[in-house]
C-alpha cells in the first residue's frame, strides 16, 4: 500500500484531478492489457472508456497535428523540439 501512497502524492504535483484520473486510467489499462496477457497493442482513450488498439490499427495511416495549434506552442514552450 505504501506504493499506492507515493503514486498518489507524485501525481498531486501532476496538475488537475481530471488529468491525473485519464492517466492513471492509461496505466491502469495498460496493466490490465499485459495481466490478460495481450501484447501488440495500444491503450487509447475513447471518452469515457479506454479502448485496446491493435498496433497495427494505430499506425496504418500519417497522423498530423498542425503546426499553429495549441498543443504544439504548449509542448515547444516546455523544451521539446521537432528537429525544424
């Protein structure tokens, strides 16, 4: 139990209750997926319920996310870098 405490006091530092709920739910499910013993998949958020994607499924097609958006400035204002 003493585990569970330390997740739990590293994540209030993580930001919002909601965001610290949806990843703990990405992890959860991801134990979940290896305890039923799949592999080759991914877990994804289908909101409200957290769905297993074949790999191959999620990487059949280019994915983008356009360069002016939100999220982009956000993660560029963190320190990450593109490579351009």
């Amino acid at each position: 139990m003493e585990h569970k405490h330390d997740l739990l006091r590293a994540a209030e530092g993580a930001g919002d209750t909601l965001s610290i709920a949806t990843w703990m739910s990405f992890g959860a499910a991801a134990v979940r997926a290896l305890a039923e013993g799949r592999s080759g998949i991914m877990v994804a958020l289908d909101p409200p319920v957290v769905n297993y994607v074949p790999l191959a499924a999620s990487i059949s097609r280019m994915k983008t996310v356009p360069l002016e958006c939100d999220t982009v400035h956000t993660v560029r204002d963190l320190g990450v870098s593109f490579g351009d």
